[in-house]
C-alpha cells in the first residue's frame, strides 16, 4: 500500500495553508449538520464540529481533553503553560475542524489497512476507535506544543541535560519506569526532543554530540522503547511486529545504516526509513519536515509502507509511554475553549451524556505532580547531584583507573570487523575503562557489549551501540573483580539476553582467565575462524 504523505500515518499534520493563521476552514456559509448517531463516535463528533456544531465540539474536548491535558503537564515548566497550551490545541481544532476531521478519517483507514496487512493472526492488537483517534491527536497536539514551544509563546519543562552524553536530570516520575530501558544518551535525546521541543541539531549542540550520533540515539531508543511494549503489552501489535523484528529491513541489505550531519545527505544515502523515528518525535524542523513529506510522496510502494509503518510504531509508543496519566483538565478551560465560538448554546447535557459512552478508560481527577511544586532550589540540588555523578562517577572512573599504581594497559586490541581497543585495567581500585578507535560499520547489525561473570551468574548487557557511538563513548567498569572478561559482539536484534552473535573482541578483566561458560556465535579475532559453520 503506498500512500501520500498527508494520507498516511507520517503526514505532518500542520502541513495545511491557513494551519498556522487561526482562520476557520469551515466554509463561510452555513451548512447543515449530518444527523448524529444515538451513541455518535469521536470521528462523527468531530464532522459535526466542522459544520459549526459547538455541543459537538464540547463533546470531543470532554472526551479527549484529559489525555492532551495529562501529555501538556508533562511537557510544560509550569501548570499555566499546559492550560495555554490546550486552550491552543483545541483553538486550533475548531479553526481547523473540516481539515482535522478529513485527517483523522484518511489517518484511521491508513492505520487500520497497515494494522490488517502486518496482522498474522485474528488474536493480534487491533485499536479500537477511541486509540484510532488518539494515534493521530496525541502527535498533532505535540506538535502544536513544540511549535509554541519553539517560538517562545511558552516554556517547556527544564531539564539539565549532562554533556557529552551523560543521561539528563528532571525528567517527569511519570516516565522514569518506561525510560529505563534506555542508555543514558538515548534517555537525554528522547527527553529533549519530545519533551523540551527541541530538534536533532540542537539536542547535538546542547549535549555536545554529534548530530549524526544524536539521530542514531533516537532511532535506537525507540527501538529499545517498542521492545519494551511488545513484552509487556497481553496484546502483539503487528505494527511493532513490523517496524522492529522484520529482519530484512534491518539487516542483510548492505544499506548503510550511518547517519551524515545533513538530512538530504541522509537521503542521498537512501536512509529516508531510517529517519521515521527522528520525523515522529517531531525532532526535524519546518524545513526538513517538507523535504521529508516530498521525498515519502515520490518514494515506491515498499519505501512508502515501510516508512508509514515506522513512524506509526513510534506514534503508538510514544503515546502510550506520555499519555498513560490522563488528567482532567481545570473546569474553567473548557468555557475559555468555547469563549470564541459564537452565541450558540452548548449542550452541555449532552457533553456529560456522551463521555459515559466514549471507549476512553476512567479519568482521574487532576494530581498534583511533584515536578509542578518542586522550587527552584530542588531542581539545583538534583542538577548538583547529576553533576556529582557524572564527575565522581563517570571521569573519576578514567582518573582512578589511569592513577592506579597497578594499571595494566591493554593497547592495540583489534575488532574483529575492524577497529582497535584500548583497556585500562586497576585490580587494586576495581575499575577499568575501555576505549574504541576507528570502530567499522556493520551493515545492518549493531555491536553489544557484555561483562562475563566469574561464577554461574548470566552475562550483564552494558548496551546495544553503533559504530560512532561506540567510537564516541568510553564504557566505564566498576567492580571488575567479580567479572573474567569484557565482551563484545555482533548481535542481529538490539537488546539481546545473552551473547549470541559473532565475538567481536575478548578483554580479559584479569590477568589469567579461567575456565567459564562460553558466548557468542562467532570468532575472536585471534581464533581460528575454521571452527565457524
């Protein structure tokens, strides 16, 4: 199925003349209502709002405004910002409410055709009509947001971001479980992406990163994020099934996966799919964003399906991660929303007769979040505290290591694909440090590094990189003595259990190895390559 950009599910949503202008896109004449059902549905209530029927309208903000409140408090400084922001949101509904409704019609058949195609089985997820709607809000009102975000109209939640790939401080509590996954310089791009609004060249500005690396972060933690939901969710989503264990789109193409600094450099390279992730976190600017939108609508059938399906798996777990706390917006909102509208009386009857009949789960009544009340000096402690860390944690680990009277140095350890390794190893301070150099590519498969256990104990993950970020990186060890060695291989799936792939460098963690259990698929480099299937 290929399908156009403001067809499909990556179709930028504000991508419309008169989005940005508040002009109503109803037409200047009067036109009747359709008829609503007995039970109307949201996409219904939604028409008739475009037809200039307010109690409609009132009925979809009732139904729908607690999910975009709950993403607007997690994403704004103060609770005055998020009630501005969804006063906007729904402003811009209603000013827009003929192209909004023509959307989400062509957005809910898109999704539900690519749901069907993926689907192997009659039991896997299928969304029922009210998460139809939120796929396609949640992501146009995070874009309305990032807009005012980005022109100054209000201020995102602070977050310090540590340089140089540290992890970030301030995130909500509200999305701490779900970013645990992540390595500290995926958690610091998502988080200033689509919580602060900010693009991919700024993320690499503000943390000191390069750009190429900060798209690959984004990429690869929404990997790591939909591998999350798959495990968790009773349900399997054909879509995640899709985007992210369909092994001919991820390995075996000699397509290289590596970002450039440019987006049109990128797609020289025939990344465009690659990008979906970085499109649907809205990390692009306005001038990227068209080029992207042009480039999906001349792309062949599978490029196109492709693309719609990896930006859609990322709409889906990025909604589910920051709209799983619904909040019911203060009352007074909803009259700011309708002050404009015109002299027609609401039903507000029907509004509270309608939200008993919606698909939506309970609402909550609103909570206090303790980002909200927290004072400027709390938010310095815990700055102080995250740069305690990364000070006594992350370099004094290389300073210790460096300084130890013991320091055994391993130099010259060569990567199997190519590439060298250096080791810093201290048995008296029990850390170690290891660093890569001129790390090759691996075209279509991403290198793992594991520290193998001195007992029966299972090998511990330190994370899934590419080769910049393993280049950029150093990996930092603490508490070697309970370790024989530091592994790294090349695994087909991000995020793998356990060493199953080819070994692509061994790093003895003490001067003698003992015999242990055996990882990994492959050869080191310094085996005999023989012994391979």
């Amino acid at each position: 199925m290929s399908v156009a950009p403001d067809d499909a599910p990556g179709h930028d949503p504000r991508q419309d003349p008169g989005a940005h202008t508040g002009e109503p896109s109803r037409s200047a004449e009067p036109t009747t209502a359709p008829q609503l059902s007995e039970d109307p549905t949201l996409g219904e209530l939604l028409t008739a709002t475009a037809h200039g029927d307010q109690a409609s309208f009132a009925a979809f903000y009732e139904a729908t405004a607690d999910v975009v409140y709950g993403l607007a408090l997690l994403m704004h400084e103060d609770a005055a910002g998020a009630d501005a922001s969804l006063v906007a949101v729904y402003h811009h509904l209603w000013d827009q409410a003929d192209v909004r409704a023509r959307d989400l019609r062509l957005q809910t058949a898109a999704s539900e055709t690519l749901t069907d195609e993926h689907a192997e089985a009659e039991a896997d997820y299928r969304p029922s009509e009210y998460e139809l709607v939120l796929e396609w809000l949640v992501p146009l009102a995070h874009r309305i947001m990032v807009d005012r975000f980005r022109d100054g109209s209000v201020a995102p939640i602070s977050l310090a971001a540590i340089s140089d790939g540290g992890g970030v401080a301030g995130l909500p509590e509200e999305i701490l479980g779900d970013f645990e996954v992540l390595s500290d310089s995926q958690s610091q791009a998502l988080a200033l992406s689509y919580l602060t609004g900010l693009t991919h060249r700024q993320i690499a500005e503000t943390v000191g990163a390069a750009i190429p690396a900060v798209k690959s972060r984004l990429r690869d933690g929404m990997t790591r994020l939909h591998t999350q939901r798959s495990a968790r969710d009773e349900e399997f989503d054909p879509i995640l099934r899709a985007a992210v264990t369909r092994r001919d789109l991820e390995r075996g193409t000699g397509v290289n996966r590596n970002f450039t600094r440019e987006i049109a450099a990128d797609l020289d390279k025939d990344l465009l799919v690659e990008l979906a992730e970085v499109y649907a976190l809205d990390a692009v600017d306005d001038r990227e964003r068209s080029l992207l939108d042009e480039i999906v609508l001349d792309a062949d059938e599978r490029t196109a399906q492709q693309w719609d399906t990896r930006v859609l798996a990322a709409r889906r777990t990025l909604a589910e991660i920051f709209t799983a706390h619904p909040t019911v917006p203060p009352a007074h909102l909803l009259e700011e929303v309708l002050l404009d509208l015109g002299d027609q009386e609401v039903g507000m009857g029907m509004v509270e007769e309608f939200s008993t009949h919606t698909e939506e789960t309970a609402k909550r009544e609103p909570i206090m979040k303790r980002w909200m009340v927290l004072t400027g000096l709390a938010v310095v402690v815990l700055l102080a505290v995250v740069l305690v860390w990364r000070f006594t944690g992350g370099q004094d680990v290389v300073a210790t290591a460096d300084g130890a009277e013991d320091a055994r140095v391993l130099d010259g350890l060569e990567l199997a694909e190519g590439g060298t390794a250096e080791a810093v190893l201290s048995a008296s301070e029990d850390v170690g440090y290891v660093d890569f150099q001129d790390v090759a590519d691996l075209d279509g498969l991403s290198y793992q590094v594991w520290l193998l256990p001195s007992d029966e104990r299972p090998p511990s993950s330190l994370g899934s990189y590419s080769a910049e970020e393993l280049e950029e990186e150093i990996i930092t060890l603490r508490a070697i003595g309970g370790y024989e060695q530091l592994l790294v291989t090349a695994e087909q799936i991000r995020g793998e259990e356990r060493p199953s792939g080819e070994v692509i460098v061994e790093i003895p963690l003490r001067d003698r190895i003992t015999e242990g259990p055996q990882y990994g698929g492959g050869t080191s480099a310094g085996e005999d390559e023989d012994d391979e299937e």
